[in-house]
C-alpha cells in the first residue's frame, strides 16, 4: 500500500521536511534540529503525523457532548480530549440540557486544565462519530474537497471537530457517509484516496 | 532445596542450539485490540505477551495527579496458565508489582509526559506464555504499543537480556539458561544507548558485563529494525476499523 517514494517515520528519527501540522505533541526541536515523536510518514517533502494524540490551541473548531453543569459557572463537555470542555455560562444565550450536541471554537486553555470554548452553536441531535484525530486533515482533504464530495454525494450534513468528533445530521444517506469516513480513516496514508472515495459514494 | 547440576552447554553451543550472540526468533504486531488506543503482540520465542495502552486521561484516584506531568500507570501482569510453575491468583503479587514498577520506571525515561499535565497514561502487560525474558519483552511491547496509540516518546527503545551461561556470557537466556545459569542482566536501551532499565541477578565480573553490554548494543539494532518492521507492516495493509458511537455519554 506505500509507494516508493514514502518513507514512515518512527519517533527520534530526524525530520529535515516542512511539517503540514501544529508541531504540538508531534516534533520536538533540539540544537536546531526537528526530531518526530510519533509514527508518521514524509511524503513529497512534508512530514505528515500517522497517530497522534490531539493537543487543543486556541481557535481550533470542536464538536462536543455537553456531559455535565457546573451551577453558576457553566457547561462541561465531552471532547474526547484528556480535559474536559467548559462553556462559560456568561453571555451565553442558549440553554444546553444534558447530551446536546455543540459545535464550538476553542478561546483558550486554562492553566487548570479546562479547554474554554466560545462561538458555541447548538446542534440538532444527530450522530456523533469518534475518528483518530490525526485522520480529521485526511477526510477535510485539499482545500476542502474531500468534505465536499461526501456532502454532496450523500446530502448529510457535517461538522468536523478536529478534536476527533464529527457530528452528521439526520437527512440524507447517513449510512453511506459512515462508509465513506470508515474507508478514508482505515486509507489514510494511501494516495490518490479522493478519485476511490468519489467512485465508491457514486455507486 | 538442592542446586540441581545441568548442563547448559553442548560442545561449545547453547542446548536450544542457538550460539551465544543469537536471539530468539521475535514477531511484533500493532493494532490488536480495537477498544484501546493503541495496542500491540509480541512473540519472542515461546514469550507471548499482549500490551494494550489508554490515555491519556483524566487521572482516578484525583489525588494521584501531577500539575506538571502525565503520570504512567504499568501493570505486569502473567495469566495463572502462563507457565508450568503454579502461579496461583492474577492478581498483583510480589513478582507483578515488581516488574511494573521497573518498567513504568524505564517507560518514564522516554514518554514525554511533561506535554500532558494532570493526565494518566495506562499501560497494561498480559503475559500469556512465559519463557524467560518476559520483563523486557513486556518492555518491547509496551514501546510499540506506545507507537501505535501516538503518545509522544522521545525515542524508540528496546529490552534485551545478556547473562552468564556455563562460564559464557550469552545473549537473550531462555527458561533454562535462565533457571539454571549463572547469571541474567536485563537492560533496556534507546536507540542512541541511553540505558532505562538495567538489573542483574547473580555475578558477574566488571569484564564479563563489558562483554554483555557490547553483545546488548550489538543486538539491539536488531530489535531496533524489528520494530520498524513492524509499524511499517502495519501501513502495508489495509485494515478497517469499525468506528465507534460516542454514545457513552448519550443516555
């Protein structure tokens, strides 16, 4: 399944190519030299992470699971993350019971712990998927194309979190918008996946 | 109880017919079990071990967290039909929480756990079968089974064990050479010789252990490109994975 001209990585090997990602969690940098700490792979100059643990920066879009309130302070959420998710109940406008589906920005991470969001959206109940985060780049593809073929192809609306979380809506063929990420996220590392994924949902 | 005299050499070779620089053969496989986040399977000889890794995650007991690291929770653990010794109860005993300890102590030199604050990183071993040498194969298992779950490490590294076998020192001692020579010396290495783990039952001379440790260094390359081997098999295949619900929220 790997071409010639992909190389994998293991961590402590030396990286000398552009990393395509937020270097958090995935290079660390000693006298000037890049080193990997995950498995990944240098494709056409790019180092591109294969696992990886996904570390929350500010202004990253997340979908979450509200799993708790904190009276007087907020709501806490499921991110799939080792923090909990916090909205602040200030100058927020929507009520958000128990299990509602949120689709939201992360503001800033707190020296606590908590991951703050902002800009939060409540979403109709629909299904949310749990994906390796490091496969979230591959099912958005190249300016967006991949998420547009399986939107168009299959009319289920999709919020991507890249914390791992996708959220599909009730209408249109949700079934065969699963199959499609279950294929990208098991190909991930396989080129040419946009044309396969593009025939398979045309079927 | 008496020291039963065996003889361990035959005409200049092990009695497995091995020579003294060989290791058993070793098969590494990534992505066995589908519920945790990474997982591996290590054969090394008759050594069958099974690794599963979690996290990193909200540390339980609460009081147990560090607010400037990920704390590594090990669990060497052998199943009661793992050997023909009687190994009673699963359950920790003197031998398991031993082992964890040294391991957990040897995995904190790598894992970069200063990037997880307040988190807990679980790492649990199930030896299957054992045969001598189960620590570091434990060991093996745990840093590919880290590989496959994405935590940060700073290196790869490997386990390997030299030890003194009727007056030779030798490379990798099965359950005999094990039970019945003179001396076992497991070390666990990186890739650029950073020593994690390193203990010795028995005697040795200052020369005998400059001797094994040059066999370690020697061999560990092997093990080294094993687990290369391994991550690479793993990307050569097409394995579908069945995706999860995140349900255990929804009621």
């Amino acid at each position: 399944m790997l071409d010639e001209k992909t190389r994998i990585v293991l961590p402590g090997d030396v990286i000398r190519e552009k990393v395509n990602r937020n270097e958090a969690g995935i290079v660390r940098e000693e006298n000037n030299t890049k080193y990997a700490m995950v498995v990944g792979m240098v494709r056409e100059g790019k180092f591109i992470p294969l696992e990886h643990v996904y570390v929350p920066k500010p202004g990253d879009p997340v979908v979450g699971v509200v799993s708790g309130e904190r009276r007087g302070i907020g709501y806490v959420v499921d991110l799939n993350t080792y923090y909990p998710g916090l909205i602040l109940s200030r100058g927020l406008r929507i009520k958000l019971p128990l299990s509602s589906q949120i689709f939201a920005k992360v503001a800033r991470i707190e020296s606590g712990g908590n991951i703050v969001l902002t800009d939060v959206k409540r979403l109709p109940m629909g299904r949310v998927v749990d994906v390796p985060a490091a496969k979230v780049p591959r099912i958005i593809g190249r300016d967006m194309a991949m998420l547009k073929i399986i939107k168009e192809k299959t009319g289920v609306d999709i919020y991507l979190g890249f914390n791992g979380y996708i959220w599909l809506g009730r209408r249109g063929d949700v079934a065969k918008a699963i199959k499609a990420i279950k294929a990208i996220v098991s190909k991930a590392h396989i080129k040419g996946l946009t044309d396969e994924i593009t025939e398979m949902l045309s079927k | 109880m008496d020291e039963k005299k065996v003889e361990l050499l035959k005409d200049g070779k092990r009695i497995s017919g091995r020579a003294f620089d060989e290791l058993r053969e070793v098969k590494i496989k990534l992505g066995v079990l589908d519920e945790a986040d990474g997982s591996s399977y290590i054969e090394w000889g008759n050594n069958k071990v099974i690794v599963g890794v979690y996290g990193p995650k909200e540390v339980i007991p609460r009081h147990m967290e560090n607010p400037s690291k990920a704390i590594l929770k090990c669990n060497y653990s052998m199943v009661t039909f793992c050997s023909k010794e009687e190994h009673g109860k699963m359950g920790p005993n003197r031998r398991s929480v031993e082992l964890s300890k040294v391991i957990r102590e040897a995995l904190e030199g790598i894992v970069e756990t200063n990037l997880f604050p307040r988190t807990q990183i679980e790492i649990y071993m199930v030896v299957l079968e054992a045969d001598a040498g189960t620590r570091i194969a434990s060991f093996l298992g745990a840093v590919a089974a880290l590989l496959d779950a994405g935590i940060p490490i700073k290196d790869i590294a490997v386990g390997i064990a030299a030890g003194k076998v009727g007056g030779k020192v030798v490379v990798d001692l099965d359950k005999d050479e094990d039970n019945f020579g003179e001396a076992d010396f497991p070390v666990a290495l990186t890739r650029t010789g950073d020593i994690l783990l390193l203990q010795m039952d028995g005697k040795l001379t200052k020369e005998e252990v400059e001797e094994a440790l040059g066999l370690i260094f020697e061999k560990s390359e092997v093990l080294l490109s094993k687990l290369r081997e391994a991550v690479e098999e793993k990307y050569s295949k097409e394995v579908v994975k069945e995706l999860k619900f995140s349900n255990k929220i929804i009621k």
